[in-house]
C-alpha cells in the first residue's frame, strides 16, 4: 500500500507542476465548466461517436484517440500522423481525431495548428459510469487523502472516474464478437473499413498473456487502404527462444 500511495502522490505532484511533459492536465470540475463553455471545442458522447462513425459507409475511418497532455501523443502527432494521411487519397479515409476527456481537451487547436492537421476533432463527454473521465473535485485534497486513507479505491481517495474506461470506448465504439482488453493509453488508434469492419490485432506480451485488441496504426507497413479487415493479426512480444549448438554458440 505504501508503494501504491507514493506512486498515486508522485502522479499528481506531476500532473500539478508538469501537466504529463507538455501541458497541465486539469480534471476538476471546474476546469470541465470551462471547457464546456469553449464553442471552438465538439464534446460528444460514446453512443455519438459510435453513431458518427457507423455512419459512413463509403470511406475508411482512423479514430485517433489522444490527450494533448500526453507527450508521447505529441509526437505522434508530428511524426506518425501525417505521414500516415499522406499515404492515402483523402477522398477515401476519413480520420477523428478525439481528445479521451475534457482536462486537456483546452489545448486541442494548439496541438493541432502546431502539427498542421485539419481534421475534425471531439472531445468525449459522458456521464455514464462506464465513460467517466477522471474527476477531482479538489486536487489539493487527493494529495491529502492519499496519506489519509489505506483503502485502495478512487472514491477513498477523493476521485471518480470509470474502470477500464479506454477499453469500455473502444469496445462500444466498434463492438467485436471477442471483447477488445488491449486499450491501456493513449493514443490509440481504430481503423475501420467502409463496412465498419475494425483491423483488429491478439497481442502476445513477454510473460505469454494474450491481448486482443485495435491494431495500432504505427505497426502497419501498408497504407489503411490496403489492410485486410477481414484478418486478425498477431503481435508477438514474446523472447525468441535461444537455440544451443553442440559447439557451444547460441542465438
């Protein structure tokens, strides 16, 4: 427990004075007011964007989800992404770009302007237990409680937010016949063929546990055109197993 509160405290201290690398991430109710009053920002809920996604039914879809607090998104952003859309005809795949919840959603056009993308880009806000973004009601506090409380769940601690939330979106967004378990951060990317169809890859980690989940747009060597939905990849982290000769070399 002691090592769980001295990892939960060093992440605040860090989204309080560093904001994840970039910018501050805010998850308090008042900065969620804030940014509902932002009119250059699309909130949108899961069931929308699900709606707004199935929708289309004559161009492929990129659903980007991402944080502009994540800095590892960032760079994504101005490495990955581009070059990605550049690969395909524009009037063929449509991408979203959807900021995962509001406490960073403020910094969307900035990120965006900075990376020269121009494509329609939401903000996820729901309430409904499953989608619930991270909430503080006072950061200050949280800090606090963390010394205050042994118990181990995030109302003790001053907090509210959904289990396995990116995995509950990514599920309803493009509903599979096997659950999708691999979504943990972002960004994450869904693609998704005219039919709706999502690429879909079976992650094997290095201790042999199995994942199924989005396949991530950074481990495809084809543009998104000319992947085959109908086939679920593997993706194995597993070691290659080392192999001995009589002479004694191994590799």
């Amino acid at each position: 427990m002691k090592m769980k509160k001295t990892l939960i405290l060093g992440t605040l201290i860090c989204l309080l004075l560093t904001g994840c690398n970039i910018w501050i991430s805010k998850p308090t109710e008042k900065n969620y007011r804030r940014v509902l009053k932002m009119n250059e920002l699309t909130p949108i809920t899961v069931e929308q964007l699900r709606q707004l996604i199935a929708s289309d039914s004559t161009h492929y879809k990129v659903v980007v989800l991402t944080s502009s607090c994540c800095g590892y998104c960032g760079i994504n952003m101005r490495d990955v992404y581009p070059k990605k859309m550049a690969e395909c005809d524009s009037n063929l795949v449509h991408w979203y770009f959807v900021e995962v919840d509001y406490s960073s959603a403020q910094y969307m056009d900035m990120v965006f302007k900075a990376s020269h993308i121009d494509s329609p880009r939401y903000w996820i806000n729901d309430t409904l237990p499953q989608y619930r973004p991270l909430m503080m009601k006072n950061m200050w506090s949280v800090v606090w409680n963390v010394f205050r409380h042994d118990g181990e769940s995030h109302a003790e601690l001053g907090c509210d937010v959904a289990e396995d939330r990116l995995n509950n979106i990514a599920n309803a967004i493009a509903p599979q016949k096997q659950p999708i378990t691999s979504v943990d951060g972002v960004p994450t990317t869904l693609m998704l063929d005219p039919q709706g169809r999502m690429k879909c890859t079976i992650v094997i980690d290095e201790s042999g546990a199995k994942s199924f989940g989005p396949t991530d747009i950074r481990d495809i060597t084809v543009p998104v055109t000319e992947l085959d939905y109908s086939k679920v990849d593997t993706l194995s982290h597993t070691p290659t197993p080392e192999v001995c000769t009589p002479d004694g070399k191994c590799n």
